[in-house]
DNA sequence: AAGACGAAAGTGGTTGA
DNA sequence: TCAACAACTTTCGTCTT
C-alpha cells in the first residue's frame, strides 16, 4: 500500500504494470498511475494529513451531522424536555402521572450533573474538541490523539482552574505538533475563540505536567497544507521541499519563524516552476507578511545562488 | 492597476542580569 | 522583575510589469 517516507514522498507499485510512477489527486482521493491509468488507491483519506482537500469536503460533511448532533442531544434535548413541562404545567393541573415524570425526570438530570463529573467533563470537552477539529479540518488520528491528552490531563486534575475549551485548544495544538500536521497558536485561537496567549500558556503548562518533549515545529511540516491551500501542483512542493532542505543544511532557518522560511520557500518554487503566486497570498495561507516573505525569500535566494526572474 | 520592494516605526516574546 | 534584543508586523511611498 501507499508508504509515506520521511521525505513526503511516496512509494508504492501498481498492481497492474509495476510501474513507481504513481499521481495522487488530492481533490478525487485517487492515487492514479501514470503509466497504465490504473486507479491504484483510492482511499487517501486515513494515509495522513496531505489529503486536505479531501479531507476538508468530508469534515465539513461529517461534523455538520455529527458535532452539532450530540450537541442537541445533551444539552438541548434534556433542558427542552423540562422547561416543555414546566410551560405546561403552569397553564392546567398537573395529574399525578405527570408527576411523576416530572419527578423523574429531575432526578435523571441530578444524576448526570452530579454523579460522574470526570465523565460529564469529558463529554463537553469531547464535543468542544471535535467542533474545534472540524474547523480547522483536522483529521481523525490527530482528534483521537488529542483527546488522549486530554484524557490524561482530567486524569492529572490538571484542568482545575482552567477552561475546558482552554485545555481543549491546547491539547489539540499539541496533538497537531505531534501528528506533524502543525497549525499556528492563531489558527487554532481562532477556531476555538480563545485567547493566543491563554492557550501558549495552558499549552506549557500541560507538556511540563505531562512530561511530553515535542521536537521543534520544521517549516517542512506546513508545505503540504500551504501548497494545498494555494492549489499548487506537487511539483512545486517538491520543489519547495528542496529548497527547504537546502535552507536548512545552511542553517538559514534557525531561530526563524517555521511559517514565515516555508513561506518564502513556497514563493521561490512556484516562481520557478512557473505557477507563480503573489506574494500577498502566500502570506494568506501562511499567515506572515509579505514583508516576511521577502526578507526569507532574499536571503534564501541570496545564499542558494538561485535566481529569480521576473 | 496590481504586484513587488524596502525603509522606518511599532509590537510581543524571549533572555539575561 | 525589568530592560535589551531579535524577529516579525504595520504602514507607506516608490518602482516595475
């Protein structure tokens, strides 16, 4: 099956001619050869963060039936139940039948608000997590991974104190870094209506409780999804990996910001290939600014003696 | 008219005393 | 805890295509 190598390429054989010369069409999900036109693969979906486009379409599909579902369920469908009852009971007289389900139904309510808060918390947060998700297209590994960490915070009573919805937005920035599918502290602050600060500063607490070591974010990681967003073709991420590698054996990307060097690097392959993207919409997708994108792009340019013509 | 360029001043986060 | 500092942003006028 399909493979992803460490260099984001990838391997695999078709079935039919042997042939490695493989497409991926990331808008059918297919996996296509080259060579005799057979459809090799064509459930992209669980290989891994590069099928954005894809993936966006099913999200966007999946969380509009599901997140907001078990939304009304919980919390909608119990607090209608008893405030219909309520209305009603004031108009006439209640017999006693009513009462009782009324009695009952209170009852039921005491237990859930009561008897279990670990569970009751990690409910909400679970809901919270998968319409933050869904918002920011995330695939199912990175969910399920953030929702162990969470888990693990609840576990640690690391969430006393904090919100909910900030310990969620953490755990999924942390998940993200994890799955190398990384999205900045501001993707995620907006996608959860926090605070940037207040979830960099949940987000430290946490890996220091839980003693998680996360290697440093590589530009290389946003390659995919930036290249996705600008429609770019895999020549040009290919090309921009490269460029990225190159940059970074010259140690032109320490102590630079990760979205602002593959940035400049998306910019200089699409000049070059030929599928060239001004610099303000990069600076869009990669949420820098042109002006960062030029200062990377000079220096690159300058120091791997590429030239770029106008 | 749009894109690229670069100067200059401002902002937020890290570091080291 | 505070000031210095580098990276990055904002703003804006100019040049190029």
């Amino acid at each position: 099956m399909v493979n992803k190598i460490g260099t984001g390429e990838y391997v695999v054989k078709c079935p039919e001619c042997g042939s490695t010369d493989l497409y991926h069409d990331y808008e059918r999900a297919e996996v296509i050869c080259n060579q005799c036109g057979l459809v090799v693969d064509e459930d992209l979906m669980d290989e891994g963060p590069e099928w954005r486009a894809f993936d966006n379409e099913q999200a966007e599909k999946r969380s509009r039936t599901g997140a907001p579902m078990t939304y009304l369920i919980h919390d909608m469908g119990l607090s209608t139940t008893i405030d219909w009852r309520n209305k009603d009971s004031s108009g006439r007289d209640i017999p006693s039948q009513q009462r009782a389900q009324l009695y009952r139904m209170r009852k039921w309510q005491q237990r859930i608000r009561v008897s279990n808060a670990k569970e009751r918390n990690l409910t909400i947060a679970l809901t919270e997590l998968n319409k933050i998700a869904s918002k920011l297209d995330l695939p199912k590994n990175v969910r399920e991974s953030a929702a162990v960490v969470y888990r693990k915070a609840v576990d640690k009573g690391l969430i006393r104190g904090r919100s909910i919805e900030g310990v969620v937005a953490a755990c999924i920035y942390i998940a993200c870094r994890r799955c190398s599918v990384p999205r900045t502290l501001d993707e995620i602050a907006e996608a959860s209506m926090m605070d940037r600060k207040e979830i960099g500063r949940i987000y430290r607490f946490i890996l220091r409780e839980l003693g998680i070591n996360l290697s440093p974010t590589t530009p290389l990681d946003y390659i995919p999804r930036f290249c996705s967003s600008l429609g770019l073709s895999r020549e040009v991420q290919m090309k921009a990996m490269d460029i990225l590698n190159k940059a970074m054996n010259l140690q032109l990307t320490s102590g630079r910001g990760p979205t602002g060097v593959s940035a400049a690097a998306i910019y200089i392959a699409s000049v070059l290939v030929g599928e060239r993207r001004t610099q303000q919409e990069i600076s869009e997708v990669a949420g820098v600014t042109e002006v960062t994108i030029r200062n990377r792009y000079k220096e690159i340019a300058e120091k791997l003696e590429i030239e770029i013509t106008m």
